[in-house]
C-alpha cells in the first residue's frame, strides 16, 4: 500500500525532493530531473542552495530562512528563482512540508511558472501600452492589441521552457452566437517549417518577449495554415456530446488519444482528422467557475508523447490564460466606453460652444431692448408735451413749424424703437416645453397642507410616458394650479380629487375631478367672466387666466358639471413632438 | 351724463408722465389724482372712490404687477389701464387682469380713446 502511494508520488506531486537535516538532497522525482536538468544521482548528497541562482542573497541560509516564515511546519506557494543544469534561471512556485521523525526532513514541492510570470509581465507591459495610446488615439481598434497577446500566449505554450508543444490552439466561447469558436492558433504546418522555426527560436536566448518579437517579425502569420485551420472551427454549445463541449462544459482537461475514453465518438474522430493529430490536449479555460474557452496543444510534429509534466504545465499555465484573456475582455469594453465618453463629451462641448453663442447673442439682443425701452419712456414725454403745445399754437406762430417737427422727429424715433425691439429677441420668447407629470405633481405637493386639512383623497392617474407639452412650466403651473385649488376649495370634507393625464393623438389630455356641489346650469356661463367667484376672497380671475393662458397655447378648456355630484374641468394642449413632426 | 366728473388716478414714478397726463385728461374734464409710487396709489384708493386708474409697470419698491393684484382684490370692477414703456409685460398673464394695455407713446391718443371708451361703459350700466 505504502509502496503504491510512492509509486504514484510523481504522478500527484510532481516536482518534489526530499532534503536532509543539513538541507542536503536525498531524493527528488523524475519531474525534478527533468526541471533541472541534473538525474537523481547527481544531486544525491548536494546541498539545496546549489539549485538557486547565484546571486539569491543569503543563499546558503535559504531553507532556514524559509523555516522561520514557515506555518505549522509548511510554506506554501513561496515564490523564487532557481537555476537550471544550463543555468537558465526558471521562476518557481515551491512549497515545503517539514517532516519530524527521528530525524528533520523537509519535502519541497514546486512548479515551474516562467511562462506564466513572463506572460504576466509581458500582458502587464501591453496594457500599459494600450493605457498610454489611449491619450493619443482614442477610438483605435484594439483587435489587433488582442492579436499581440493572444499570440503571445500561444508562444509560451508552443516555445516556452516549461510547455514546449509543437502547436496550440486557442478557442473561445462566443456568447452571442452560443458557439465555440477558433480564434487564433500557432504552429508550423509541417516538419520543415517545424524545423526552421525552431532553429532560429532555440537559437535566440529563451525569454519569452524576445520569443514573442521573433515570432512577430518571422512574418504575418494570420493566413498561416494552422490560423485558416482554426478559424473554420466551429462547434455549437447545444452539442454537449461534442468532444470538445463536452470538454468545455466538465472543466477538466482531457487528453486526446487511442486509449481515451472518448475513443471512436465521431467528434473525436473529427478532432484527430482536423488536427492530423494522433494525440491531442484539451485544456478548458476557466473564469470564476464559468467555462470561457479551450487550449488545444499537440506534439504532432515531433512526435513526441504528452507526459504528466506537460499536462500539469499547461493546465497551470490556462489559469494565467484565462485571466489575460478576460483583463483584455475588459479593457475593450473600457476602451470602447472610453471612446463612447469621449465622443459625448465632445458633442457635449459643441453644444456648450453653440449654447454661449447664442446665449451672447441673446444678451446682446436683450441689452439693445433694455435701452430701447428705456429710451421710449422719456420719449414718450417729449413727444407728449410736444403735441400738447402743437394742438395749442395756430399755423402762423413762430413756433408752430419748429415744434411741429419735434413732433414728426419724436414720432419717427418711435417707429425705429419699435423696430428694433420688434426684431431683438425678447427674453424668453422661446417657447419652452414642460412635462405635465411633474407639474401636477408639484401642484398637488404644494396644496398638500390644505389637501390634508380637509381630509381629501387624491388619485392622480398619469398613462405611460407622457410626451412634452409646448408651454412654459409657470404657465401649466398658473392652469393646474388653478383649476386643482378650485377643485378643493369645492369640496366639503372627505372628497375624492382625480387627476388624470393620458396622451390623445398630437394632445395631454389632462382631466381635474372632483366631489363638491357642482356648478348650477345658469352660472355655467358666467364662470369665464371676469370677476364672478363664490369664493369670499376670490378675485374671480382664475378662470379666466386659464381660459386665456390655454387659449393662448392652442389647447381647449371644457368643463362638465353634475349638480350635487361634482365637476369636471379637462384641459387639452398640444405636445411638442408631434408638432415639431408635422 | 352725471353730473360729478369722473375721477381718474395716474399712478406713476415719473413726474412729467404724471404732469403731462394731468393736463390732458383735465383738458377732457375729468377730475385727476397722481401718485408716485405704487403704494401711494393704494392709499389713495383707500380714501377715495375713483373711476379709472392709469398705472406704470415699472416702478420703484412694489411694481405695477403686484399693484394690480392689489387693486383687483380690494376694488372688484374698479378699470385699470397699464401704461408702461415696456411692451413685452403683455406676455405675462398677470397683466391680463387689467382691463387694458397700453405702451406709452408721444402720441396719447391711444390712452385717452381707451380712457373714454372704458369711462363711456360705466356710465351706460
């Protein structure tokens, strides 16, 4: 039993050794050596400081440093650097498990995350770089920013130490279409290309942006043939039974080969075909829990088998994956709101720009009407005094002639000040529109004390959305304020005051009900004169102020009364839109 | 015709509209009070029965507007004339109250026809 869990060690803790009480290396598993570069006998017996970098400080004392930070005898994911046979430096993430017995043993875990920290640094640098262009082109495409990065990782996987497949392929989930869609792949279509890559590649020094620059600069690779490949993939996610939805969906790697289980399903077959592949990894590419996408990465150009090592790797290497993918997922989203706010902002001070033009013009205009005004005052009294002595002196007067024209010349004057003022913009002639929702509302907020003293119910009942009514708010205001005050004043205690507002072709229709005595037959005609109240305060101009004022914006007043049962005021005035429409 | 002449009150901060309108409406018979301010025109309505007020908008301390509103309020029926340099208070429904609306002009004619004419209705009722 003993025996079959160290068998299998490998196989669940991958890169481990096993250290001494003096720190020494007594055991380390087939990953290690393969990290490393060193077999197991060559290491047996060296101190562990020997695996990090020269230049690590305290590197002598490093386990026992390490020690000090340790909780309950572990660390966990302590990140470093350690240095490989060749003396590459790898970034590596290690654990370590203090083991008590007669003697101190530590067992120390790691993954190699080179790929993964350089990509983030590599992505860290690009969004920089995108943040910066931002300020100069704003509204720039990011495609082809997208295209850097998602090359970028299809470069680790295919060229980076820890990873090293021959091709990788990368496919997102489309939520629009509900698909699963290539989107961007590398890898040589064939041996000789595989070759020449790879020779420039392996000869260059391994940090992956010099790996990236190199890929770039080796030409456009987007109508390569692994890219038209992996463009025409397109699988929907209804087809859970589809190899690589079925992937998808179970968020678990799965590898593509003879003695999978999946083995035989036609997709599988399909998969094979599509790849000229005979072994194949699936990676699923997870965002808090959701599946985004899949990494296909193969050795179908060497030929070599998918071991335990690379399949750790690259599932490792999807989380960093698919956190890039979805930080640029959100910077085009914050660029394009950024574009979006921009372009706003811009309409926003062209009209601003347009607004303090015309507002200067309009005080301009106001400014000359001011002193017309005040011109035709005193002018008025020359003018007056003038003709008052002109009735007065007969045709042969010395001053008749000389005070006639004072009379012409004030007369003139008066003309060209009524000129200009009839051309000068009046202060508020611009008609404004209002929303007769929120006048009410504001009409009955304010009667709210009265309303309440005499115990009134109020329903206001306004349909949908009503559109803007051609008039000044204080003008609607001076209506509804009238005709609701008058609707209270009628009702003894305990009434029902309905307001109504609903849309009726190019007109609101607004509708003011209520509860009191009703108006006799034989005063309904008196009602619009001019000071005919029953109220003891009234001034009986109410009314016909809102007779006028409606009249005044093309709108009808009708009113409906019911002896003993109430009345019912309606005011009709048109909207602004379809005015504006016809 | 009665025979008391009828009363008309200018209500008017400016002096020579005050003069130059007290000659003329004299001229046609009528008896002419003056006030130079809005307030003091209240007064004078308080103490006497008047037949017709001529009154200015613009004015120092209360305006014509609020004056009007007053006027209404306290004398039911009681004609006003708004005689004003500006043109542009017509728009402004609390104006509308006033019987009538003239913009002041060398040229008086159009105050004294509206004068008499609203002085003619009385006398008939």
């Amino acid at each position: 039993m003993q025996e079959l869990l160290f068998r299998n060690m490998d196989k669940i803790l991958h890169a481990w050794m096993l250290l001494d009480g003096e720190n020494q290396v007594v055991i380390w598993s087939r990953p290690a050596a393969e990290h490393f570069g060193y077999s197991a006998e060559e290491v047996a017996g060296k101190p562990f400081h020997l695996l990090l970098p020269a230049h690590t400080p305290n590197r002598e004392e490093y386990i026992k440093l390490l020690e000090l930070d340790s909780h309950n005898g572990s660390v966990i994911n302590h990140r470093t650097q350690m240095a490989q046979r060749s003396g590459i430096i790898m970034d590596v993430e290690l654990s370590m498990h203090s083991l008590h017995d007669e003697e101190n043993f530590k067992l120390i875990t790691f993954a190699n995350i080179t790929e993964a920290t350089e990509l983030q640094h590599y992505v860290n640098n690009k969004m920089m770089e995108l943040v910066e262009r931002f300020h100069f082109f704003h509204g720039k495409d990011l495609t082809p920013q997208m295209r850097e990065i998602f090359d970028a990782i299809l470069v680790a996987v295919t060229s980076g130490q820890g990873l090293k497949f021959n091709r990788c392929l990368l496919l997102l989930v489309d939520q629009d279409d509900q698909e699963l869609k290539g989107v961007q792949a590398i890898g040589p279509a064939n041996r000789e290309e595989a070759g020449r890559i790879y020779h420039e590649l392996s000869a260059s020094p391994p940090t992956l942006t010099k790996m990236i620059d190199l890929y770039k600069s080796s030409g456009n690779h987007d109508d390569s043939w692994i890219n038209q490949l992996v463009r025409e993939i397109s699988v929907s996610l209804a087809d859970p039974e589809h190899i690589l939805i079925q992937t998808l969906f179970n968020q678990k790697y799965q590898l593509i080969n003879d003695s999978s289980p999946m083995a035989g399903h036609p997709s599988f077959n399909w998969l094979r075909e599509t790849l000229h592949a005979s072994e194949c990894i699936l990676v699923p590419l997870l965002w808090h829990g959701q599946s985004v996408g899949l990494l296909v990465a193969d050795n179908s150009v060497t030929g070599h088998a998918i071991t335990d090592i690379n399949i750790k790797a690259l599932t490792d290497f999807a989380k960093v994956t698919t956190e890039v993918i979805e930080t640029v997922k959100l910077l085009t989203k914050l660029e394009e709101s950024i574009t979006y706010i921009k372009q706003t902002n811009l309409k926003i001070k062209e009209s601003q720009a347009q607004l303090m033009h015309q507002e200067k013009l309009a005080a301009k205009g106001q400014l000359i009407a001011q002193m017309a005004h005040e011109i035709r005052g005193p002018m008025a009294i020359i003018g007056g005094f003038a003709r008052r002595v002109y009735k007065r002196i007969e045709p042969a007067d010395i001053n008749y002639d000389p005070v006639q024209r004072i009379v012409e010349t004030v007369a003139t004057l008066e003309l060209v000040l009524n000129d200009i003022l009839d051309q000068s913009p009046k202060a508020d002639e611009q008609k404004t529109d209002c929303d007769a929702a929120k006048t009410i509302n504001r009409v009955v907020a304010l009667l709210e004390e009265e309303i309440h003293n005499r115990r009134i119910s109020v329903n206001i009942n306004i349909k949908g959305d009503l559109p803007n009514i051609r008039i000044k708010e204080h003008h609607l205001f001076e209506i509804i304020n009238n005709l609701v005050k008058n609707a209270i004043e009628a009702m003894e205690k305990d009434g029902l005051l309905l307001i109504l507002a609903n849309e009726l072709g190019n007109m609101v229709v607004i509708t003011i009900q209520d509860t009191g005595p009703g108006i006799p037959q034989a005063e309904e005609a008196k009602i619009f004169s001019p000071y005919y109240t029953t109220k003891e305060n009234g001034t009986g101009l109410g009314l016909v102020v809102v007779q006028k004022l409606v009249e005044e914006h093309k709108g009808m007043l009708t009113v409906h009364s019911l002896p003993g049962k109430g009345t019912t005021f309606t005011i009709s005035l048109p909207t602004v839109n379809k005015q504006e429409e016809s | 015709m009665s025979e008391t002449p009828k009363k008309i009150l200018v209500i008017d901060d400016e002096e020579n509209v005050r003069e130059l309108l007290k000659l003329e409406f004299s001229d046609l018979g009528l008896t002419v009070l003056t006030a130079n301010s809005a307030f003091n025109g209240l007064q004078v309505l308080k103490d006497q029965k008047v037949d017709l007020v001529v009154l200015d908008i613009k004015m120092p301390g209360m305006d014509g507007i609020e004056a009007l509103e007053k006027i209404i309020s306290t004398q039911r029926g009681l004609p006003v004339i708004i005689h004003s340099a500006y043109s542009h208070y017509k728009d402004n429904y609390l104006t509308w109250s006033a019987t009538s609306y003239v913009v002041k002009s060398g040229d008086l004619s159009e105050l004294i026809e509206k004068a008499q004419e609203i002085l003619a209705n009385q006398e008939e009722e």
